[in-house]
C-alpha cells in the first residue's frame, strides 16, 4: 500500500524462487497494475523512474495498519468468491476492485483516483 495515495495490490501465488527477485517483482506489478487501472504508460514510467529501489519498513501509523487490515479482508472476501463461482481467484479482478474501494481519508475517495492525481504532479529529473 502507498502511504500517501493508499494505493495498493495483492500478489497471489508466490513460489520461494519469486523471494530472491522480490523488488524486481514488486516493481513489475506496481507497473502491470497501474497500466490495468488505467494510467497511461508516461505517468507509469515517470512513477517508477522516480519510485527508487524497493525496501520494507514497518509502520506504527495506525491508521495505515487498519486500511491494510481492511483490504486483507476485501481481498480475500472478493478471492473466495471467485473460487467458489469460477474456480479461480481472479486475482486481476481483484485488484481492480481494491482501488475503487471507498477509503474516506482520501480526497478522491478511491485510492485508483487518487494515485492518478498524484502521477500527474511527478517531476522526471
């Protein structure tokens, strides 16, 4: 989840080979899904030109902690559903849905819409 857009995807499927190229595949989905939400390739590849290298690092904000919670739970409502309908966690429309979740924090009130806004004020050096 982007702290400031609250942008955010699940990865699904993971095997332990995929752990040691870990920030190579974060950036490749970062990129696979902002281009499936819509964003034009410019912005997406201003973004990552910009994104700098992958780390992790905790977080103690609570409120981040909660939306993380609550699309952990979204997520795996929406997965379910898809298995038990067609057999397949769909995980594509998934995160589709994810960012078209209302999240009231935000300006824009879905995360989608307000990555979008955020892209555009990105300045390539």
């Amino acid at each position: 989840m982007n702290n400031e857009t609250r942008y955010n995807f699940v990865m699904f499927g993971l095997v332990k080979v995929d752990f040691k190229r870990f920030g190579d595949l974060i950036v490749k989905q970062i990129s696979d899904n902002l281009l499936a939400d819509g964003m034009e390739q410019v912005l997406v590849d201003k973004y990552l030109l910009n994104c700098g290298d992958v780390s992790y690092t905790p977080t103690s904000d609570r409120s981040i902690i909660g939306q993380i919670n609550e699309m952990i739970m979204v997520a795996q409502y929406e997965m379910e559903g898809n298995i038990d309908e067609y057999g397949d966690p769909k995980i594509d429309q998934v995160n589709r849905f994810l960012n078209r979740f209302v999240i009231l924090k935000l300006p824009k009130l879905y995360s989608g819409e307000t990555m979008y806004d955020a892209l555009q004020y990105i300045d390539v050096e």
